[in-house]
C-alpha cells in the first residue's frame, strides 16, 4: 500500500514592527510557538536564515523595528505554524 | 558592536561567588559598577533584571543566560560576563542550571545599540567551540582573549 504524505509548504513575509525588534522575550515567544509544530520553520532575513525553534539562532539576526522577515514552515501544519508566528509578530509580541 | 568593547576585561568574574539567581545578579551588577565607574543605583538595576526574569527567564538553555535590563544613568550599553562552576538554577527554558551568564545592562533610549549587544552575545555563543572554552578556561585574561577571538572571527565572517 501506498502512504501518500502531502509535504505542505508555507511562507510569508512580515515586517517587524514593535519598537524593540526581535530581542529576548521575543525570540523566546517566536521559538516557543515554532516548537509547537512538527514542521521544520525558517526564518530570513535578507539571504540569512535561521532556525525558527532556536532561540540564539534568532537573536543573531539582530532583527529591528522596520526588519522585513520571511516565515517559511515546511511540514503538515506549516499552514497553522506560519499563521500563528505571523498573528505573533503582527501583534508586536504583545509590546509597544 | 564588539563583545570586548562592552564586556571588559575588568567586568569579568571568573568563579562567581553567588550561588542563586538573585546573588548572581547582585554581584554581576556591582562588577559592572566598579568596572566602568557608571553613576547608576545597583539596587534599582538589580529590580530591573529581576523584574524582567518574572516575565520570562533569561536563561535560554544550554547552561547560558542573557539577563539584562535598562538602566538610568546607563549610557550605552555596558555588560558583564560570569561564570559558575556550581552551576545557578536560573529557571532556564530547558531546566538545566546556567553556567554561563552574560549580563548586559542598557540605557532607557536606544533600542538598536541594546539589540545589537544581542546579537553579538548569540553569534559568538553559535561559533564553535567557544562555550566550551569559556567552560574550560580559568583565568580573567584567557577569558577575555576568547571574547577578542570571537569578535575578530564574527567580523572576519559578517564583513
């Protein structure tokens, strides 16, 4: 028998847009909801990118306010892992 | 932003002597005091970095710990780093007990100097080997060398 898995693939740009950018807590939060899903995420900025379910791995981006970043989530709940970063970031993780 | 330029040498403890996150903090605090001179008031820098580990701990796994706050009468951006050989129990995200501490201490405006002490903080703890060497060496200068190293390889890679 044939076990047909359907590899979703997902991605999104989003500018950050809270005052501090991707720093600590944040970092924590994006890592924490990614560690939630299966799918393997990616996040770039400009030609770097970095494993959305480490947190040292975001901070290296050293991401501002004003960033342009790239959401890529590979695996069956891409679709739900890339919307829930996106609802994230879109809320400025909770800051100003 | 270099590691060395706001992690002296002077702000640098090679054994802490404090066993729990609060003393930690306290001692870190007051090595960032002495080694820069700044006017600021450890007692309220200390609030803040406990303030901020409510929220959320500061240890992100791995034995490493990032805590920091803004501070007045901080002007730029200004760190300390430590080490413990007993290990603190930091609440970090995985569990395991902190061993490594960087602590960065940031003025009330100035959000990109802060994010780049950052970044410079976790390129250098993703550079091979050099948590492992920071474990392994036991004096002030060979410490501080490290930090230099790490500083002439990210610039050298990020150039």
């Amino acid at each position: 028998m044939l076990i047909w898995t359907k590899i979703m693939l997902e991605e999104c740009n989003i500018q950050i847009t809270n005052k501090l950018g991707l720093h600590v807590r944040p970092a924590a939060q994006l890592a924490e909801i990614a560690a939630k899903y299966q799918s393997q995420i990616t996040i770039t900025q400009n030609s770097k990118s970095v494993n959305g379910k480490s947190i040292i791995e975001l901070l290296t981006l050293g991401a501002g306010q004003g960033t342009l970043l790239s959401i890529k989530g590979e695996g069956d709940d891409a679709l739900k892992a890339v919307a829930e970063i996106k609802q994230l970031i879109t809320n400025k993780f909770g800051e100003e | 932003m270099k590691l060395s330029d706001f992690i002296i040498k002077t702000a640098i403890v090679k054994n802490l002597k404090a066993v729990n996150k609060t003393n930690v903090l306290e001692e870190l605090v007051s090595t960032v005091k002495k080694a820069y001179r700044l006017d600021f008031k450890p007692g309220e820098a200390v609030d803040g970095l406990l303030k901020r580990e409510k929220i959320g701990s500061t240890g992100i796994g791995h034995g490493i710990a990032i805590p920091h706050a803004k501070v007045k009468g901080v002007t730029s951006v200004v760190g300390a780093f430590g080490r413990s050989e007993t290990g603190i129990d930091f609440n970090a995200l995985d569990g395991a007990p902190v061993n490594l501490i960087f602590l960065i201490l940031a003025p009330l405006n100035g959000p990109e100097e802060y994010l780049q002490s950052l970044q410079r903080v976790s390129q250098a703890i993703k550079q091979p080997n050099f948590c492992k060497f920071l474990r392994t060496t036991h004096e002030i200068k060979g410490l501080f060398e490290l930090f230099q190293e790490v500083d002439a390889d990210l610039d050298k890679n990020h150039a």
